[in-house]
C-alpha cells in the first residue's frame, strides 16, 4: 500500500511537472509583443489621465531597455526589459518575486482591461520581457 502511496504521488509530481513544463513552453513572445503594445479606450487609466487609449506600452515605453513614466503623476519606471536587470529601491531584481509580479499584474490589468489578465496574457508578456 505504501509503494502505491509513492508512485501515485510521484506520477502526480511529474504530471504537475509536465504541465510547467507545457505552459512555459507555449509562452509566446510575439503575442506578447502585441499585448504589450495594444492600447485600450475607456479604461480607468485613459480616462483618469485624459487620454484617449492607453496600455502598457503608454507608461513603459516602446524602449523597453529605457526607463518609463506613470501617464498621470510622470512618476519614474524602471526598464522592463529583462537583460538590463532592473533592480527596485528594496534591491528585488524585476521578474522573480511573484507575489510582487502578481501584485502588478493585477493593478495594471484591472486598469487597462477593466479584467484581471488571463494566464497566458501573463505568460506571453513575461516571455517578451524576458526575450529583450
């Protein structure tokens, strides 16, 4: 009994590895590109900053390896391109704290989309900023 215990759980750990695996794989750079510079009307930034359209490219710059600015306040934001290596003023490099990501992820797509981002919007942003 104890050995199927270990080879459930160990078939379930590979497929759950497997699936990782999958998603990272299907990640795609070019869709990413194309969400990442996609402008939106109506949404709570456009209409807070008097702009017609805005996205990410608004704030974050078409230069992803430059530093942006907030479209409303003018506030600084770092580089999103992932080789420049973006360091935050509480030293956590940009792309590998999740709950932080999450946090991002969450405000700027409720403000642009009016929706949180689906999963693979997610994914296919991080692999573009990963691939500048």
């Amino acid at each position: 009994m104890k050995s199927v215990k270990i080879l459930v759980c160990a078939l379930t750990l590979g497929a759950a590895l497997v699936g990782a695996a999958t998603t990272a794989q299907a990640a795609d750079a070019a869709a990413g590109k194309a969400f990442y510079s996609q402008e939106y009307g109506g949404n709570k930034y456009a209409t807070s900053s008097g702009k017609a359209q805005v996205g990410c490219v608004t704030c974050h710059g078409a230069t992803l390896s430059r530093e942006g600015a907030h479209v409303k306040t003018g506030k600084a934001i770092g580089p999103m391109a992932a080789s420049v290596g973006y360091v935050d003023k509480n030293g956590i490099k940009r792309y590998t704290d999740q709950k932080k990501m999450d946090k991002w992820f969450k405000r700027n797509c409720n403000g642009v989309l009016a929706r949180e981002c689906t999963q693979a919007e997610k994914d296919n942003f991080l692999a573009y900023m990963k691939s500048q």
